[in-house]
C-alpha cells in the first residue's frame, strides 16, 4: 500500500519524506490556496514553480490539479502541467469535459488523477479513460451520511473484476481509520493529510511501554 500526502505545505512534505514512508503527494487548489501567502501576487508561474519545488522533495507521483473547465483547457493545462517534472500528475475532475481531457492526456502518455470521484459509476469510467489512479472522496461521503469506504470497497471489486489498473487512491481521509479500512480493502494508495500521518504511528502502550524502558534502562550503566 502507498502513502502519498494531502498537502501543498512544504514543511509539512518535507517532514512527512524524511520518516521514509511517503511515496508521493496530492495536491489540490484549496490545498495550494492554504499555503499562498500573499493572493494577490500568487502568479500561475508560482504555482507551477511551488509544483516543481514539491517535486524536488519527494521522488514519487505529485498530483497537480487543473483549474479549468472544458477539456480543450484542461488538456493545455495538463500538458503544462506534466511538464514541469516527469512525476507530475494531472488531476482532472470527474466531469464529461475532465473525461474527454483525461482520455486524450493519458493518450499521450500523461498520467492522470480523476478527483472528485464519488460514484462506482464514475470510477469505471475513469478507468476506461486510461486514468493512472481514481480519487474517491471517503471523508466527504462521510459528511453526508453516505458510507465513503462502502465506495472503496466497491472500486476494488469492479476493478479487479476487469483487471482495470487504475489504482485505487483513497482520498479525503480524515481518521486512522479510513486508513486501516483501506488497507484491509486493498486500496493501492491512500493519500493522508499531515496530521493522520502522525496519528498512524500513535498509541498509548507504545508511549507508556517506552517510558518504563527508559526509566529500567537507568540500570545499564556507562553507556
Ligand atoms: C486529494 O486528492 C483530495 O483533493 C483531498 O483528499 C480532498 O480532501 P478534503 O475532502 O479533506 O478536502
């Protein structure tokens, strides 16, 4: 299972690669807009230059989103996009514009993230649009009372009833759990947010258990 994180924060990337378990990142404009300091002087060279400064840090599939809506733009966009670094990734929304860029992107050997994915119907056509991963929004499900990991599992299913090899990443997770269900699913890729990272490696024996080494160790001398 890979770990890419939901984040535009440098910092936050940078910590996340230095503990050794992240295989790449996914971006999307509320996550940029977080960061920006100054919107009014936020350029689309910015965004593109801080795209490139993310692919400097983790050697893995940076998901960069187009901010357009016909395909004609989005196909433009993604091409700038892909561009930038041979790991980046150009997310699309799942709309029949976003279909229609997404099938002529990948066409071309771009790889392609279809977002905004919230149906079994709209993952199978992400598939069949040559999409390299899908990105079904579990936490936002969630939100609405809709069982977000029930898509999931779904997902996987007709997947690997096709053979479809778009891989599976599980988007919008807000908990640990999302994460241990995913996996239990076979998910390919979650992609996790700063905070739930940290959460992963969390529990309460851990901390107690070590306390009391700590304090035994006391015995060892000379060290
Ligand atoms: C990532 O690809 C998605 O854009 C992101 O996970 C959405 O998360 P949110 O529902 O917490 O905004």
């Amino acid at each position: 299972m890979k770990f890419f994180i939901d984040t535009a924060d440098l910092d936050e990337i940078r910590a996340a690669n230095d503990l050794g378990v992240l295989d790449g990142v996914t971006t999307n404009p509320s996550l940029v807009a977080k960061i920006v300091e100054d919107p009014d002087n936020f350029t689309y060279e910015d965004f593109k230059d801080h795209i490139a400064k993310i692919c400097d840090i983790v050697g893995g599939p940076v998901s960069a989103e187009v901010t357009t809506l016909t395909a004609d733009e989005m196909i433009s966009q993604g091409e700038e996009l892909a561009s930038i670094d041979e790991n980046v990734v150009v997310k699309c929304p799942l709309t029949l514009e976003g279909l229609k860029a997404m099938r002529h992107l990948s066409g071309n050997s771009i790889r392609i993230n279809a977002t905004l994915v919230f149906s079994p119907t709209q993952a199978i056509l992400a598939a069949k649009a040559g999409a390299s991963y899908v990105s079904p929004f579990v936490g936002r499900l969630d939100d609405i009372s809709t069982d977000g990991m029930a898509l999931i599992e779904q997902i996987v299913t007709i997947y690997r009833n096709y053979r479809f090899t778009t891989e599976v990443l599980v988007a919008s997770v807000r908990h640990p759990q999302h994460v241990v269900e995913a996996a239990i699913m076979g998910a390919d890729v979650a992609t996790i947010p700063f905070k739930v990272i940290e959460q992963l490696a969390k529990h309460p024996l851990t901390d107690t258990g070590l306390d009391r080494f700590m304090k035994d160790a006391a015995v060892i001398k000379n060290r």
